[in-house]
C-alpha cells in the first residue's frame, strides 16, 4: 500500500437535533456532516474507494439531486463541482482511469452516486445488500439508476473469519490490506471495511454508526437520524456493542464514521501524510 487517506465529497447539513446526542448544545441550529471517502494506492498505482459519494454532476449543481431522504428536507448537500472524488483525485495528480475497486459500504445514493465517474471501476458490495437493493427500491436511500452506471458489479459474501470482533469478514485481496466486515443494522448489508498498511488500521463504518457518539462506551444511540433511516433497529444495537468491541481491539483500529465530521478532521487528508 503506498498511501491511505480520506477526503470529504461535500458537506450535508441537517438541524443538529436529528444525530447529535439529546445534551448537545444548541441542539435546534443547523450543523454539518461530512462524507467520508476512504481513498487507498496500492503497490501496482490502481486505486482502490472505499464509497465514492455524489457524482460530479450532482456536485455542481446540487439541486439535481433527487431521493426520499433529501425530498423530506431533513438532509442538505452543500458542494461544488470540486468536491466531487473524481476531481480531487485530478487536483491530486491520480488519474481516475486508475480507480480498480470502489467498496460500498451500502447502496445509498450519497454513497455510490458518483460510480458512474469511474468507468473502469468494479464495485464490490455484499450479498445481503445488493439483495436488498433489488428487493426494496423504494427503501429510503436506494435509486436504481445509480448502479446503472457501474460497468461492473462484484457480489461478495462474508463466510471468513471475524476480525477486529465483526462477526463475518471478506479480504478483499487476499492480502489484509483491505478487509470487508459484516456491520448490518443501517441496512441490511452495511459494511464496514478496515484498511490495514501494517501500522495503526482504519476502519471506516459507512452508516453502521452515523456519529462516534452512538455507539460510545456508554451509548444513548442512537441518534434520531439512525432511528429514522435503520433497517434493524436491532442488529443496529448489536453492530453498536460491535463497533465497541473493535475500538478496544489490541491494535486499536480507527473508527471512522462516514458522517462525523469531527471524526473526519483529525484524518489524514493528504496522500503524503
């Protein structure tokens, strides 16, 4: 692996109240979640995502977007044309053409929108989701037209051993470099997915968990906002004692929330870092 890091396509905005802890501070202002993009180079100079967030024509003009969540005005997209992945990657000096793999953490729109800015990517998704997908289209988060774009799809199932505590894993290449784990609850084939360099891991949670908070060692999660949008209200709590579980493994992983923007700022950004 050559480098690891993450970057933010965009900012959502929604009133406090809805995913912040019920003694937060000014709890009825607006405030600002980050989309986390986990953004790996490995050995060979392909790329690997773990998400990819809104397309890039979705970015530039954010009043295209169309979707359940979004259309009850709970949710906000604040972005321009440069948040877009496909853009900060250029601004980088990576060529796009270069994205092998984008990982789903789940087949929400604001999570896979931007596949169809990388054309030479597959993009990996676990079984129980992609039936999920296919089986509940009008679920809140899931539009078809967003994997009509992907070139190509690879199902995964988690039959390998639990790490870091998750009940049910996939490597994705065989490697433990980028490991996929079974975290249901926000829908029922959420992933998380652990990025391993050798050093101190990573694993981003997606929506398993929207902010740290929830699932905390004491949680009050979850938040109004995971209540709203769960699948399992049940397999969310029990991914929570999950997440706990993970924190305190003896390699003491990073947890990273896809939402949390606090989370997102002490991350690396920068390729080099």
């Amino acid at each position: 692996m050559r480098s690891r890091f993450f970057r933010t396509a965009g900012e959502l905005k929604a009133p406090k109240f809805i995913y912040q802890s019920g003694s937060a501070r000014n709890a009825l202002a607006i405030g600002k979640m980050a989309m986390t993009i986990a953004i790996v180079e490995r050995d060979d100079g392909s790329i690997v995502l773990v998400d990819c967030g809104y397309a890039e024509e979705i970015c530039t003009n954010p009043t295209m977007h169309a979707g359940r969540v979004l259309s009850l005005s709970v949710l906000g997209l604040e972005s321009t044309g440069e948040d877009a992945i496909v853009r900060q990657l250029q601004t980088l000096g990576f060529d796009p053409r270069k994205v092998s793999h984008v990982v789903a953490t789940h087949l929400h729109l604001d999570h896979v929108g931007a596949i169809k800015d990388f054309p030479n990517a597959e993009l990996v998704v676990a079984r129980e989701e992609f039936d999920a997908f296919l089986t509940q289209p009008r679920f809140p988060g899931y539009r078809r037209q967003d994997l009509v774009s992907a070139g190509r799809i690879r199902i995964v199932d988690l039959k390998e051993d639990p790490r870091f505590g998750f009940p049910g894993s996939f490597d994705l290449f065989g490697d433990s470099e980028i490991v996929l784990l079974d975290a249901k609850g926000h829908t029922r084939g959420t992933l998380a997915v652990a990025i391993d360099d050798g050093k101190r891991p990573y694993i981003h949670i997606g929506d398993a968990a929207y902010q740290s908070w929830e699932y905390g060692l004491a949680p009050s999660g979850p938040s109004r906002l995971a209540k709203l949008t769960a699948w399992n209200e049940s397999a969310l709590h029990e991914t929570y004692r999950v997440l706990r579980e993970a924190e305190n493994h003896e390699r003491r992983p990073i947890l990273v929330p896809a939402h949390d923007i606090d989370v997102y700022a002490t991350l690396p950004h920068d390729p080099k870092a």
